[in-house]
C-alpha cells in the first residue's frame, strides 16, 4: 500500500487502515514516482476535464495550474480509472504513469509533469508478522496521550532519553472521539533491540494506547531522475 509522498507527505487511508486494523508492516520500497498527461485531444488547448487519484493530482498541482488551468480538475479511485476515461472522451485527459498509456491505449501528451523532480512513494508490504531484524531498521509505532500539558512531550522524551532517534511524526484524528488525535511516528530500529525496547516500555506507560505497527528493513531511496538535457543550436561552422 502506498504510504508516504516525497511530495504530497502522508497517505492518510493507508494511515487510517493501519491505525484501525491487525496487519503489520513487513517490508518497504521507495519507488520513483513519474506523471504523464495522458490525452487523445489534438492539443492541449482542447482539454476541458483532468481524471487522476487524488495525490497524483495533488503531486501535479502547480503543472496542472500553469498548462490546463481552465480545465476541471475530478478526482478518481486509481490513475487506471482516470485512464479509462481519457480513453473514452478526446476531450479529457488523465495524470497517470507511462504504462497506463500503453494499458489502456491512450496517448502520452507530456511527460514528467509532476511539480517535484525527486518525487517518490513509499510502498509498505503488510502482513501478519513483521520482520526479524536486519541491521538497518525502521519501526512504526501509533500512540495517544491524554489531555494534559506535558502528555505529548513525555512520550517524546522516553524515546530521547533512550538515545531513539525519530524521523517522522504525523497526527490522525482519533476515531474514538471528536477533537482528539493519534500519532504515527517511524523511528530508527528494531523493537527488538535493547534501547528500542527500553522507549517502548517507558513510552507505554507515558502514552494513553501505543501499538507497534511493524518492525522492517528501511527502503532504499531512489536517486532523482536525471534532467533533461539543454537543448543546442546548430554549430558553428569554422572559417
């Protein structure tokens, strides 16, 4: 499932569904993420309706504002819906990868349109067990605290008094009870590993709830993809 945006930051279905549900984190893949504009209209011009899944379209705001900005911008379940449609109207067009052109027979009338060049998506592998420790880890935790000053700040410094380094907090409402918040925090480690495990047990009695949500080998991070190359006159002939 997709889980975090390079660009557009969390996903907050997969968020939700991990929050609410029995499955753990496994395994991750950051993968390079690339969008075209998939279009049968002769020109530009002539598209009146974008289609794309919500964070491609957010992905592609500031190209969509600057090239189409006339045209209605509608959401979609998946880039391959968004295909489907492009497919059945000229004057459409869909956000989606290259092989959604190919897929639906639809023509590519941009590519690399997203507004970030470095844009990438971590993908998480659910299932019931996480995985055994690699050397080279990352934990995924939720918890609540209760409503008092300090709450938040106390479970913060469990992980700092035991040397846990967080790389990434994120804030959901709570489905329990209106105006009240869970965290989602990634930090370096295993649960395994002892200093991991000493912040865990100390942040369980700080925290109102905490739940591990999976212990996995961290996700390479793919290099940007490279830029287009200047674009060269003719050469000059010598005398």
């Amino acid at each position: 499932m997709p889980f975090e945006n390079s660009t557009e930051g969390a996903v907050s279905m997969t968020s939700d569904a991990l929050l609410e549900g029995d499955l753990l984190i496994r395994q991750e893949y950051v993968l390079p993420v690339s969008h075209c504009l998939l279009s049968r209209a002769p020109t530009l011009a002539a598209i009146t309706t974008i289609y794309s899944h919500p964070q491609a379209l957010a992905q592609c705001r500031n190209w969509i504002a600057k090239h189409l900005p006339r045209a209605q911008v509608v959401q979609t379940s998946s880039t391959a819906a968004a295909a489907r449609e492009a497919h059945a109207d000229e004057q459409t067009a869909a956000i989606g990868a290259d092989i959604a052109a190919e897929l639906h027979d639809v023509p590519i009338k941009r590519k690399n349109i997203q507004d970030r060049r470095e844009n990438a998506t971590r993908f998480v592998v659910l299932a019931q067990n996480d995985a055994p420790p690699s050397g080279r880890d990352r934990t995924t935790l939720a918890f609540g605290v209760q409503h008092h000053e300090g709450a938040l700040r106390k479970v913060l410094t469990d992980f700092e008094d035991a040397g846990v380094n967080l790389t990434r907090i994120e804030s959901r409402p709570s489905r329990k009870a209106p105006w009240q918040y869970v965290f989602l925090v990634d930090v370096e480690g295993h649960r395994s590993d002892p200093a991991l495990g000493a912040a865990l047990a100390a942040a369980k009695k700080s925290a109102a709830f905490l739940k591990v949500v999976g212990s996995y080998p961290r996700g390479d991070t793919p290099a940007p993809a490279p830029s287009k190359p200047a674009r060269r006159g003719p050469a000059k002939r010598r005398a």
